[in-house]
C-alpha cells in the first residue's frame, strides 16, 4: 500500500514503497544472481561426474594396488561405535576428488591460455619517444612538439 507524505508547503505526496516482496524481486531478478544459480546447478552436476569419476574408477584402481578397504574400520567403547574408517575414505575421497579437480580446471586454463594467445594481435605502435627530451610524440612527426628537435629518423627518410 502506498505510503503518503506531508510536505512542507502543505501538499501530499505518495511515496512508492516496493515492499518485501518487491524488494526480493529486484534482487532475484538481478543478472549476478541469475548467473550465480546456473553456477551452482552447473556445480552441482560437475560434481556428481567427478564424484563418479574417484568412487567408480579410481578408487576401484587404488584397491586393487592397497588391497584396503577403510569403511570396515570401526572403534566400539561404552556402548558407542566410531566409524572412523567410513571418515578415513571420505577424507581420502575428498583428497582425490580435490587431486582430480585440479589437473580438469589446470587443463582448462591451459586450453583457455591457448586459444587467448591466438587470438591476441600485435597493435601497431603509434607513438614513440623523443631521442633528446624523452617525451612521447606521434609516430609520423618529424619535430618533436615539446623540444622542437628536429627528429633524425625524418630526416633520413626524406
């Protein structure tokens, strides 16, 4: 509901008040926070291919080199069980899965740095620098404009 105001000259104005709901419009519309959600979605996906990747083929290869499997592992005291071998693999999943992550995003970059190497282009230069004052001038003057030297490489293309 629009909220009025008094003014001093004795009118009334309406102010537009957005609301909360108008305020988390804005803000869920916003483009950061749309970018934002395809990331975590995109996140949520690639994690689930590298999960696959260390429990479904590495950690498969890792036990048939270690012969160990740590979920087993177990402490029982006053009626209690620790599972510290199910922590053990997650901790060593998580390891693997952090190792596997690193060589994927250092391959992008490389791949990224590639592509950016060909695509860069050498610019022309167009200015360079007065032999005598060492002011940067125009690359076609054949004075300088702040010493008013007559530049030497001018002269001997003329």
């Amino acid at each position: 509901m629009p909220k009025r105001i008094n003014l001093p000259d004795g009118q009334q104005a309406v102010e537009s008040t957005k609301g909360f709901f108008g305020e988390f419009k804005a803000f869920i519309s916003k483009g950061n926070v749309m970018d934002m959600a395809v990331g975590i979605i995109i996140g949520g996906a690639f994690t689930t291919i590298v999960k696959s990747l260390v429990s479904d083929i590495i950690s498969p290869l890792l036990g048939l080199v270690g012969g160990m499997n740590f979920d087993q592992f177990s402490l029982k005291f006053a009626g209690v069980t620790l599972a510290y071998g199910k922590f053990l693999t997650a901790v060593i999943n998580f390891l693997m899965m952090a190792f596997v992550l690193f060589f994927i995003i250092k391959a992008f970059n490389r791949a990224g740095s590639l592509i950016k190497k060909e695509e860069e282009v050498e610019e022309e230069a167009t200015t360079k620098v007065c032999p005598y004052c060492k002011s940067e001038i125009d690359i076609e003057a054949s004075r300088c404009p702040m010493c008013t030297s007559q530049l030497e490489e001018k002269m001997a293309e003329q």
